[in-house]
C-alpha cells in the first residue's frame, strides 16, 4: 500500500477551508416533520371548546338583538367590550406561555368576530380548523433545520410515531432497502463496501454480527474495509477510555471523573465489538470504578444506578 | 533540466521526504541497479514538509517537484474566448469523472494550443460558471463550499500535473496509478517515452476505503441504508476523480506490474489490458538477511513486530494479542520497532491501551532502531497485524533470517507464508490469522512459542521461499529487463501518442 500516497491527505487539505461550514452542512438530514401550519391534538380541543363558546356568546348576542329583547347601544357595547376582554386576555397568555398556538389561533377568531359578529367567529373558525387536521408527511430537505424542543414539536413527533406504528406513513423505495447482512452475503463488492460504510456511519452493537460476517469475505478489499472499520471503532472506545483515564488520574477526589470511565468502560463492553473475556473484564473495570466514584460521593443516584446494572451484568455472566 | 536518465521514477507523496515501505521499494530499486541512471518526479502538496528523509544513491541524477496545488496561473484571457475556456474545462470535468486516454490528448493538446492556466480556467467568470455547472450535475444540493475546494483543487492539480517539466528519460516508471499515473502519462504522450506503472496496493481500493472511513469529509447520509443506489456524495466526486487517473494511467501504460496475483483481478476490473498486466515481487537482499546467526542465548520467548505505529498497521490488535498472549506463554516479551512520528495520536493511543490491559512490563516500543538484524535475530516469531499490506519488506526480511511468521489475511501474506501455485517449496512458514483478531492471533503465537520443532521448521520454509523467489537478485534482474524491453526502439507501426 502506499502509505503515504498523496491520496486522503490531499482530499482533507482541498477542503479543509470549507471545514467551518461542515457543522452546519452536517445538520442537513435532519428530518423536519409536520408542517407549519399543522396543530397537535391538544391544540384541537381547547380551541373547539373556545369556538364553541365564542359562536354560542355571539349567536346568543345576536338572537337577542334581533329578538328585541337588547337595544343596539348594548348590543355593540357588549359585543366590544366582550371582544376587547377576550383579546386582552388572551394576549396576555401570548405573552406568557411557550404554547402559543393555540392563544393566537383564538386571537385571530376573536378578531374575525369582532368585526362580523357570530359571521366572523363562524369564518375564523371553517379557515382554522381545515388546517388543524391530521396530515402526515416527512419533509428531507437541503435546508439548515434546528429541532426544536418546544411542546408543540414533540406533540409533532409523537403524533408521527403513533402514525409509523399504524403504518399511515411509509418511506419511499423503503421495500428497496436490503438488511446489510444481506448485502454482506450476496451483494455486489461495491455494495458490500457501501454497506461497511454505512455500519461505519451508523455503528451500533447490534451491527457488529455485519461486521464479523464481513471480516470474512472472500473478497480481500471487502475484509480490509471491514477490518478498517472494525479498527476504528475500536479505536473510538479505546481513545475515549483513555481520555477518562487521564481525566481521573488528573482528579481522583472527583466522583464525575470515574463515573464518566465508567461509562465508557460500559459503552465499549456494550458495543458488541469485544469477544466475551474481554467485555467481562471492562465490565469489572466499571464496577471497581462505580465502586470508587460511589464512596466518593454516595449520594449520586446515577453511578449507583450504573453500579447495579453492571453488577447484574456480571452476575448474568456468572450464571 | 537535467541531464538524461535512464528512468524516470514517479512517487507520489512518498519518497524520498516520507519514510513508509514503497519508498523503501523505490530506494532499493535505484540502489539494486547502479549502472541505471534516475530522476525522480516526487508529487506532493504544499502543505507537505519536503525535507528528504531518504540521502539520493549515487546513480539518482535530480529530484522533480510536482506541488499538486500550485499550478501556472497562464495567460489572461480575451472575453471572446469564452467558449474554449467553456470547451476545455468540459474536459477538466470528464477527466474527473469518467477519463480516458482521448480525453487526457485532447486536453494536453488543448492546453498547449491555449496557454490557458489558473487565470482563465478557475480565477475567470466562465471558470466560475464552469464550477457551478459542475456543481449542479456532480454533487446536487450538497455542500457548495466543499465542492468549491474539492473542484478547484482537482482542477489545479490536473493543470499542476499537465505543466510537469519532463525530465529526459527513456522510461517513465510510476510507483501507482492515481497522480504519478497522470504525470507517467502526461509524459507517456508528450515525450513519447514508455510508461511503466507499478501498483503495489490497488490506488482505488485504498482510497475508496479511505474515504469511506473519513470522519472529517462531509457525508449528508441522504441514502440511509440503502446501498444499491449510490447519491451523490462529495466522496464519490473524489471517488471518481481516482478512478479516472486509474482508467486514464491503465489506458496509456505500457506494461503494468504489481507483486502478486489477487492484485490483477482488481486491475483488469478497473479495466486494465490483460495484456499489459505483469507480476514482479518485491525483492531482498537476501545473503545479508539469511547470513544472520540465531541467537541461541537463553531469552525469554520474544515476539516481534516491525512497523509504523499508525491505525493501518493495527498495532492495538498486536497489543492486545500479547496481552491475550502473556497468559499463554507467562514469560513472553514483546518488541515493537517502528517510528511514532508520523501518527502521534493514534501512538499515543497505543501506549494508552498498553496500560489499560496491563502488559507494560511485556510490551516494548523501541521506537526507530539503526540495526534491525540484532532484534530478528534474537526474536522467536514475527507477527504482523496489519489490516492492509501489499508484500510487506519486514516480513520478507524476517523470512530471510528464518523466522516463522504470524501475520493477518491482508495483501499477500497467505502467499508468502502458506505458498502460491507453482511454488517450489512446499509447507507453511508460519500462521495466518483474521485481521482484527486477537485472540486468533495470540494463540497461533502461542503455538509457534510452544512448539520449538514447528518453529524452526517453519523457519526453514520462509528462508527457502524467501531465498527461491523474493531474491533481490531475481528481482532486480525482473526489473531490468523489463526497462531494457521498454527501452528497446519502438516500431513505427506500434509507436502511440498523440498526432
């Protein structure tokens, strides 16, 4: 091999000025879900409860106007001031909540109604609700998306995960997409390596059996890429260790410290990328170090928490 | 210029600045034949060190500089030639993408006809539109910054390499496909010189691995899981930028050479000429290596490793294979020989993990050592973890000296160690084991350890083998005649280059 060809060197120094744009490029799958437009369900039924009472206020109003049983004076005093005490009111929940979907959809009804009466409240509400259904759909785009974490987009995301699992929505050319021991098996070399690539990307433990599998394909480009990438992420887990190491020893006195080796002990026993000894023993590793982390500072509940299930891990392991 | 040589050896980012095993090869290749003269085009990047690691043999003439992101600026262009910039760097782009030989003629012949350079072809308006065109139809809707720098760095280094001055030679000899390809056959056109192109690893394989692992290079995961249909991604604009200097430097060559025969089937797939295609191993000076006495003094059962300490040679499967090791074979010492310098980090990383599996009192780092022959000769076994090789040299020289070998299924190890088709000797030298295994590998030493009669007879396969075929002798005697035919008159009739 050319170890030191000119190759990758010169691919990461071409592009090395467009580095800066990379963690904002990087966030560009991430998947937008919903539209702008669209309310959750607990949206829906506190505005149907609003609309029900502001048309049921404002029919009544209007009945007994042209029943005769109010004169007009009062009739567009009430109505005015009643309009003017909603909208403040709920300006003020505007003002004050994260939720504000729901208190500025009611302000536009109010607005509606303000000027056409039970007409207005009437239209506000046929123009808002049609847009409140339920319509599912996954946007991936090009552009920079942030996820939010207000209560509105998680209402977004559990509605889409109650729509997978009732298989109201689907992914395209889904029925396309072969389980990478498949491709590892039967497919073509540049399948396979694109395979690798994607066990690389999206490692998890469970992938690690794609990875073994490929260790012994019998074609030599697919085992080096697979020995590749089994020795990088070997390299992660262990350079993670390392670090936590060197943070402990720099400062035994603090729990966090071993807590955070810990961790990573555990993660790496976890990666399904050791052979059984080898687990068990970072496993030990763990405990000695929860252990530690635990007699320094025993009133942290998670280290605790850790303590236990490394300790039945090993257990399980025992028996 | 200067004065003539008989070869002209093309290197890319190796030697003589970078200390690795091709530039070792090439070293060796110009000392094993001193009554040829070399020069040496040594293509890099500016943001390389060129501080020579290697001092020149006698019989190198010159050294050639090919900074691949430094190319002529050219002349300015008129605004009427828009359209020839326009035509030219359609060029640039197919031979990025899909080149071949006529591509590589007609944008020689286009560049000589218009002095264009990085003035009209990058620094212009058109050449501005000509990117982004390139953009839209390569690498739609990712990352234009990242494409920008990828583009103009293909670009430059197409120009870079179309302005090498040629030195006079009679055979250009390029030490891979990829940029010393190009330049072999920019040569291989201009001068009408034969090109000679050695492959020891496959350049596309390598890269494409490469780049499959790169954590630093963009990759916007639009395809998820699905690996049948390929998006475009700003690897696959690399990808296939190597893939045509392969095409292109395949096409062009005269004769084609690598060390062993699963290499071939990899060439003919990236379209190498069957016809083209040879196989020269790599040589030893074996008398130097076999002449070594054993150390037959009471030691504890040492184990060897020579290499880079860098993530390819896989040194934490070694490190962890003594660790496995140490519990097998109680009072075993294990010896790393090789430099640190060019991988601090990942270096770094392996003395960490040295202590986390505790084997600090078993494993050495010896660092760069000026006389390798007194640890061969005092170790029992020589293991080698790498997950990519080609013919490793330490293995070959460990051979020579009559060490059993233990080394992972990569490059042609298994030939070396269990024989090929129509080996004369027969019997294994020693064990082969999966890459990224420790624990396979921890045993076979044991069982080379354990076992003093296996061992020496193993010994004694590798020393025949080695001294049968991978003969410095043989070799160079391979390579010399391969330059005398290449050098030998042209007919006419079979003379190629463009018109």
């Amino acid at each position: 091999m050319p170890e030191s060809s000119v190759g990758c060197p010169l691919v990461r120094s071409a592009i090395a000025p467009a580095a800066a744009a990379q963690s904002l490029a990087g966030r560009s799958d991430i998947v937008r879900i919903g539209r702008p437009g669209e309310r959750p369900v607990g949206v829906m039924g506190w505005l149907l409860g609003f609309v029900i009472m502001l048309l049921g206020w404002q029919i009544a109003l209007f009945l007994a106007l042209f029943g005769g049983i109010i004169q007009f004076g009062v009739y567009a005093g009430t109505h005015i001031l009643g309009c003017f005490v909603l909208a403040a009111y709920l300006v003020c929940r505007l003002n004050s909540t994260v939720a504000s979907e729901r208190y500025s959809a009611a302000l536009q009804m109010v607005a509606w109604s303000a000027f056409a009466g039970p007409f207005g409240a009437f239209v506000a509400a046929s123009l808002s609700f049609p847009l409140a259904r339920t319509s599912s759909r996954i946007l991936r785009d090009g552009h920079i998306e942030s996820l939010t974490t207000d209560s509105s987009a998680l209402e977004r995301v559990e509605r889409m995960h109650i729509a997978l699992l009732d298989r109201h929505v689907r992914l395209e050319g889904a029925s396309g997409i072969r389980p990478l021991m498949d491709v590892i098996a039967e497919g073509s070399r540049s399948e396979k390596l694109e395979a690798l690539r994607v066990v690389y990307r999206r490692y998890e433990a469970r992938l690690s059996t794609v990875l073994k599998r490929a260790l012994r394909d019998p074609d030599t480009s697919v085992r080096v890429l697979a020995a590749t990438v089994t020795a990088k992420l070997h390299t992660k887990y262990s350079r993670k260790i390392g670090d936590c190491q060197i943070g402990a020893a720099a400062n035994p006195k603090l729990a966090q410290n071993w807590q955070t080796l810990a961790e990573a002990r555990l993660a790496y026993a976890e990666s399904g990328l050791l052979e059984s000894p080898r687990a068990r023993a970072q496993i030990e590793f763990a405990v000695r170090d929860l252990s530690h982390a635990a007699e320094l500072d025993p009133a942290n509940g998670t280290s605790a928490s850790l303590l236990d299930r490394a300790r039945r891990r090993l257990e399980a392991w025992r028996t | 210029m200067s004065a003539g040589a008989d070869v002209c050896l093309i290197a890319e980012g190796g030697y003589p600045y970078v200390v690795g095993g091709v530039s070792s090869w090439a070293d060796a290749l110009m000392r094993a034949s001193p009554q040829l003269s070399f020069h040496v085009i040594a293509i890099s990047v500016s943001s390389q060190a060129r501080r020579r690691s290697f001092v020149l043999p006698a019989n190198a003439v010159d050294v050639t500089d090919v900074i691949l992101d430094v190319c002529p600026r050219g002349r300015t262009p008129a605004h009427s030639e828009a359209d020839k910039i326009k035509q030219i760097l359609g060029l640039l782009e197919i031979a990025l993408t899909s080149g071949d030989r006529s591509t590589l003629e007609e944008l020689i012949e286009q560049m000589r006809i218009t002095g264009f350079g990085q003035a009209a072809l990058l620094d212009s308006k058109e050449g501005w539109h000509a990117m982004e065109r390139a953009y839209e139809r390569l690498l739609p809707n990712g990352p234009l910054l990242d494409f920008f720098w990828s583009w103009r760095f293909l670009v430059r280094s197409l120009l870079a390499m179309m302005s090498t001055p040629l030195p006079q030679a009679r055979v250009f000899h390029a030490v891979a496909t990829g940029f010393s390809g190009v330049v072999g056959s920019y040569a291989r056109l201009v001068a009408k010189t034969p090109l000679l192109v050695t492959e020891h690893g496959i350049y596309t394989n390598e890269r494409r691995i490469e780049l499959a692992v790169a954590d630093w290079l963009f990759d916007s995961e639009v395809g998820g899981f699905d690996v049948a249909t390929a998006p475009a991604e700003l690897r696959s604009i690399w990808l296939n930028a190597f893939q045509s200097f392969s095409r292109i430097s395949y096409a062009v060559a005269d004769v084609i050479t690598t060390q062993y025969r699963a290499n071939q089937s990899f060439q003919r797939a990236d379209g190498a000429p069957d016809d083209k295609l040879r196989i020269i191993p790599n040589g030893i000076d074996f008398t130097k290596f076999a002449a070594v006495p054993r150390d037959a003094a009471q030691r504890r059962p040492t184990v060897v490793m020579i290499g880079r300490i860098v993530p390819i040679k896989d040194i934490r499967t070694f490190i962890i294979a003594v660790a496995l090791l140490k519990d097998l074979v109680p009072n075993v010492s294990a010896i790393l020989i090789g430099p640190e310098d060019e991988d601090p980090e990942y270096a770094a990383s392996c003395r960490q993990l040295v202590q986390q599996v505790g084997a600090e009192s078993v494993i050495d780092f010896l660092g760069r050592v000026p006389d390798v022959l007194k640890y061969l000769s005092s170790a029992d076994v020589l293991a080698l973890s790498s997950i990519s090789e080609a013919q490793p040299m330490a293995v070959l020289e460990a051979a020579a000296t009559g060490l059993p070998i233990v080394s992972t299924d990569v490059g042609s190890c298994r030939e070396i160690i269990e024989g090929f088709e129509g080996d004369p000797v027969d019997g294994c030298g020693g064990i082969v084991v999966e890459p990224c295994n420790p624990k396979a590998m921890a045993e076979a030493l044991a069982t080379i350890l354990h076992d003093d009669a296996l061992r020496s007879q193993m010994g004694e396969v590798m020393r025949r083998r080695v001294g049968s075929y991978y003969h410095k002798n043989r070799v160079t005697r391979l390579y010399e005649t391969l330059y005398a035919e290449l050098m030998a008159p042209i007919p006419a009739s079979h003379r190629c280059g463009i018109p």
